[in-house]
C-alpha cells in the first residue's frame, strides 16, 4: 500500500470517497492533511494550527466522511464563525461524498429563515454545520439534538472568540456528548485559545505545520506610503497595472460601499460584500467573483477567513487591518493551492504605527 505521505490511498478510506477525491484531483496530501488525519481517523482529539490555505478544511472532512460512513447512527457537527466558512464546508463535504448515501451535510446559519432550517433539523441530518449564534438560537427552542454527535470540529476558533462568541461556545458545550471525538483548527495559539481547547479537548494530538505567524511564501508583500485624501488615485493607478482578480480590503461597512461605486463609476466591474449584505447579496457577489464575473470584490474583513477562491491574483489592504493577527489572514486569500499572489497595503501617515507591527511581526 502506498504511503499517505505520497496518496490518499495510504489512508484506506471509502471507495466511495476516494473516487470523489480523485475526480477533485486531489493527488497529494498537504502537510496538515498528513498529520492530521490518521489520529483522528484514529478516534484520538486533534489541536491542530496551520496557515491558511493549507487544507485543513479537507484534513477534518475526510475523517468525519469516513467514520460517518462507518457508524450510521452517527453525526458530526462543525462549528464555524461565518456564514461564508460555512457554506465553504458544506461544498466540499457535498463534493466529497457525492457517492455516499445519507451523508448530506445540512448548513445552519443566521441572516436567514429558520423555518427551513428546522425542517432539515427535523429529519437528523448526519453532519450539521453551523454558526455559534444561529446554533444556540436552535438549541434553545428545542428544534436541535446534538446526542448523536460523535465528532465535533471547531473550525478558526481564534476567530470565534475575535467575534465575541465565547459564551455561545460555552453554552452549546454543554449539549455536547462527553464520550464525543473533538478536532480543533486554529490559525494563532495564543493563551486564550489554549485555555478554550483544554475545555473541548482530551488528550489532543498537537498538529503544527510551518510557521503560522507568517504569511507563506509564495506571497509577495509591499507597500505603499499614502495619504487617506490620495488612496483612491493611488488605487486606480494600481488597477491599471495588475493584471487578475482583485481582493481589496476596506475597514467599515460603509468605506465598502463607497469604495465599490466609485470603482464601478471608473468603469471596473465590482461588487462587494461586508456583515450589512444580506445572504443572498453575499453569495451572488463570492460567486460573480469566483466565477470571473467581475475582476474586483471589496470587503470588510469578513472575508478574511474561509473564502477559498483559488484565482485571487491580487490582496489589496486599501485600510490596514485592526489587528495584526488579521494581516495574515486577508493576504491568505492569495497565493492559493501553490500559486503565486500579491499583497499591497496602502500605509497612511496615521497608519504607520500598526504597519510598523506588521512588518516587524509578519515581512
């Protein structure tokens, strides 16, 4: 048998499975992928870090497809911070078990009806992929039972508690099987984190794969010195001689919107998404984007994480990050999958106190 070092195939999963992971092409395993998956194939806790981009949506998928397939009167719950990771999730588990009967997965999100939602619940799906606010809301109505769960992932738990979601983590704990398997992802280990994984985890496998308090690599990072009144000239200029997709940041809900007319104005094709778009307005503008559409999408950095678009050819930070921690993660969105990106960030005179943070931390 062939090494899962080198294919899938060392990892002895479903037939059913694995052809769907050839038809993806997915050839070789990544790191994460490597490391991750035969402990919890194993039925062992996993604390896992890696930079974005890495595969780490796949190295939790796998494992929770193959003991599903296993156990049939088993589920699987993944807990994620955004709407946008969720539905993420939820296309490559659909894509991964598209062979496999009664493996569905079910998406439970706010912004949306929770009629429909219930009656999905209603009928036990097998894997429930949710965000903490719209999950508790479910759990205190009674139109969820997480007894079944046999695997629990929480996905960008730093991110979680970034968002304020420590007391819905803490609340849908304690609906939580004791005797569950726990896979915890997190791109910065910081104490907190730590703390929140020693309440989900027992005896966790520790899974570290390259630096994660840099960007990776393949990334080329600069910047340019501006003034707030010249970044719109400034960006236009930059427009005219990057060729690809485009990815800018902007800080507030409104500099988006603003920000997307007047590129719309200057004649580029532009849409936009930030937490004041409904579901809809944001999936239509990830998947004009994804689909090459339009060249160009700004957002708030509520795309900073999970937005999985392999053809992203440029990250423009037109406002630096509030933190930064979320640097890496923004830049992240290029240089998917081993391609190359770019990474420009426009620094005002106000600015340079955080760029110079970012530089001594992440360049």
């Amino acid at each position: 048998m062939r090494s899962p070092v080198n294919s899938f195939y060392g990892f002895a999963l479903p037939e059913g499975l694995q052809r769907a992971i050839n038809e993806l092409k997915f050839d070789v395993p990544t790191p994460i992928q490597t490391q991750a998956i035969p402990p919890a194939l194993g039925n062992r806790d996993v604390i896992a870090t890696a930079q974005t981009g890495t595969g780490k949506t796949a190295a939790f998928c796998i494992p929770i497809i193959t003991k599903l397939e296993k156990n049939p009167n088993k589920a699987a719950l993944i807990l994620v911070p955004t709407r946008e990771i969720a539905m993420q999730i939820g296309g490559v588990l659909a894509q991964l078990s598209k062979y496999l009967q009664k493996i569905t997965p079910v998406t439970i999100v706010g912004g949306v009806p929770m009629s429909p939602q219930i009656r999905q619940l209603s009928k036990q799906p097998r894997i429930i992929i949710a965000t903490p606010g719209r999950l508790a809301d479910h759990l205190r109505r009674g139109t969820v039972s997480l007894f079944r769960i046999d695997m629990f992932v929480l996905d960008e738990a730093d991110r979680m508690l970034d968002m304020g979601f420590a007391a819905q983590l803490n609340e849908i704990l304690r609906f939580l099987p004791g005797n569950r398997q726990t896979l915890f992802y997190s791109a910065t280990m910081p104490p907190n984190i730590q703390k929140l994984a020693a309440r989900f985890l027992k005896t966790p496998v520790e899974v570290t794969v390259g630096p994660v308090s840099k960007p990776i690599e393949e990334i080329r990072q600069s910047a340019i010195q501006t003034t707030q009144a010249k970044k719109n000239t400034v960006l236009m200029d930059e427009l005219k001689t990057r060729a690809g997709s485009v990815l800018i940041f902007a800080r507030t809900k409104h500099r988006t919107d603003r920000l997307a007319i007047q590129l719309t104005q200057a004649g580029h094709q532009v849409n936009r998404i930030h937490g004041g778009r409904s579901q809809g307005q944001r999936n239509s503008a990830i998947n004009g984007f994804k689909l090459g559409k339009v060249r160009i999408l700004v957002a708030t950095d509520i795309a900073a994480r999970g937005i999985d678009i392999p053809h992203i050819a440029h990250v423009i930070n037109y406002d630096l990050p509030m933190t930064a921690e979320d640097y890496i993660h923004r830049v992240g969105r290029t240089a998917r999958a081993g391609a190359d990106g770019n990474a420009l960030s426009f620094v005002t005179p106000e600015e340079r106190g955080q760029w110079k943070e970012i530089s001594n931390r992440f360049l």
